[in-house]
C-alpha cells in the first residue's frame, strides 16, 4: 500500500509555496511535514489527505508570522521566488494562484488571512478544517476569507486566456531581439500602452527600487538593461510561475527570470527577479 505522504507530497508542496512564495521554505515545510507524519500515530488518523493539509499549513502559517518582520524591512520591491513550470497555466482557480500577480497581491494581506483566502478560495478546504489550522471559530474564518477577498479584489487581474507554447516563443523571441538590439520601436509594438515592469534585486543587486509604468519608460529602461548584460550570458524561454517567461544564464548559474502577463497579444505586466538568493535554487 503506497504511503499517503507520498501520494500527497506535489500537492502539499504547491500549497506551501502559495502561502510562502519561496520555493525553499515550501521545502521546508514539507520535510517538517514529513517529519510528524513519520512521528504520528496513523491508526488514529482517519483522512490522511486532511491530516497532512492541516499540518502543512500550519507550518506554513508559523513561518510566515516569523517572516513578517523580514518582508516590512525587505529593499526595494518584493516578488516570489520564481518556479519554472512545464507549461502555461490554465484558467482555473489553482493555476491563477500560482502566477507572479497574484502572489504579489497575496502580500497585502496578514499571515491568517492569506492562508485562510488560498485554503478556502483555491484548494476548497472547508472552513471545519480552516479552523483547525487557524484556530479560530469557522464564523471568524469565513469573515476572514471575506475581508481577504474584498483586499486583493480591486487590483486582481481579470481572466486572460493561456498563452500556448507557440506563441510564448514567439512572443519571448520578439521581446529579446528588440531588447539586444535596441529597437524601441519594436519593443513598443510587443507592449500594452500601460506596461508596468517590477523588478527585485534585494539589497544587494541592482534593480529599479520602483515600479516603472509606460511604454516610452519601460523600454528605455529594458534597452539600458540589456546593454549592461555581459558576453556569455544566454537567455532561454520558459514558463515561469505557469506563464510566458524567460531565464538569463551565465554559464549553468541563472542570473535572472523574466516573466511576462500577457492580454490580447500585448505585454501588460513584466516582472523580474535579480536577487541571487531567489535564484539559487533554479536549473
């Protein structure tokens, strides 16, 4: 019979990163996870599946009461730990939660909120089971989930359809040629009119210390970038976070993720992440 942890591992893992959005303290969560699922008394646990959601969230929930402090006091603009996925994100709600976007919005919320919202909105646990890991009465999760919703609701993007593995390509090609090249022109062509860039190097890279909005602006800014970029450096496209991306690489080591939210064929949003400890983890 097939160990249920093993079953629920990938799953337990996803839920972990959403709540974190670092793909090491996801790691983390899960060995601990681990570690008191091979401690516990099995014949006493009825759901498996239940048992281990409840634990890993409230793992999650410790670290990320600890991490407050951390994320106020971080430099410069914060996004997730990128992840590079095997293909482009579906529509459903699982597959949003797990794009640049919405794990930024998810920062404007408090710890218990932000795992209240992900467990009720995304992963459908009841508010019985929410309860458990919080510990607080259903009645004050569900006000909690609604306060939640009503906070990320305004700047939460609308639907936009999936980008396909073609025109990813395409689209990521299009985006380095004019870049490298210095071709405003062409990469006005590739942006939506209110383009915003965000980009994170921590405290110790160098990266715009604010979002930069507009076509004009955004491409100066790219252009500038690429001129800086050194002989060796390869890029590459990808999924990053389940959507139209690329990676920057010298030699084996990436040196930056790209990724790109993408309406009606026009770049909308572009985030990218510099800071050498988001990117250790990647191949």
């Amino acid at each position: 019979m097939s160990d249920p942890f093993v079953a629920e591992r990938d799953r337990l893992w996803g839920l972990a990163y959403r709540m974190l959005a670092s793909r090491a303290d996801a790691d983390d969560a899960v060995q601990d996870a681990w570690l008191r699922w091979q401690g516990a008394d099995r014949d006493t646990i009825v759901n498996p599946a239940a048992w281990l959601t409840t634990v890993t969230s409230r793992l999650a929930l410790d670290r990320l009461r600890r991490r407050q402090r951390e994320r106020e006091n971080y430099v410069g603009p914060w996004l997730p730990e990128p992840v590079l996925t095997e293909h482009a994100t579906d529509p459903s709600e699982l597959a949003e939660s797990l794009t640049v976007g919405f794990l930024t919005l998810l920062e404007r919320l408090e710890p218990t909120e932000r795992v209240v919202l992900l467990l009720a909105d995304v992963f459908g646990e009841p508010f019985r089971a929410i309860s458990d890991v919080t510990g607080k009465s259903e009645a004050a999760c569900r006000q909690i989930a609604s306060r939640a919703r009503t906070r990320v609701r305004d700047d939460h993007r609308h639907s936009r359809r999936p980008v396909n593995a073609e025109e990813r390509t395409r689209l990521v090609d299009a985006f380095t040629r004019a870049t490298l090249l210095g071709d405003l022109d062409g990469l006005a062509a590739l942006l939506a009119p209110d383009v915003t860039l965000v980009s994170d190097g921590g405290a110790d890279q160098h990266a715009a210390r604010r979002p930069i909005v507009g076509v004009e602006r955004v491409s100066r800014f790219l252009v500038g970038v690429a001129g800086r970029v050194g002989g060796g450096t390869t890029t590459e496209p990808v999924w990053v976070n389940g959507e139209p991306g690329l990676v920057l690489r010298f030699g084996p080591a990436v040196v930056a993720t790209v990724a790109f939210e993408v309406d009606a064929g026009r770049i909308e949003r572009i985030y990218i992440v510099v800071n050498p400890s988001k990117l250790a983890g990647l191949r």
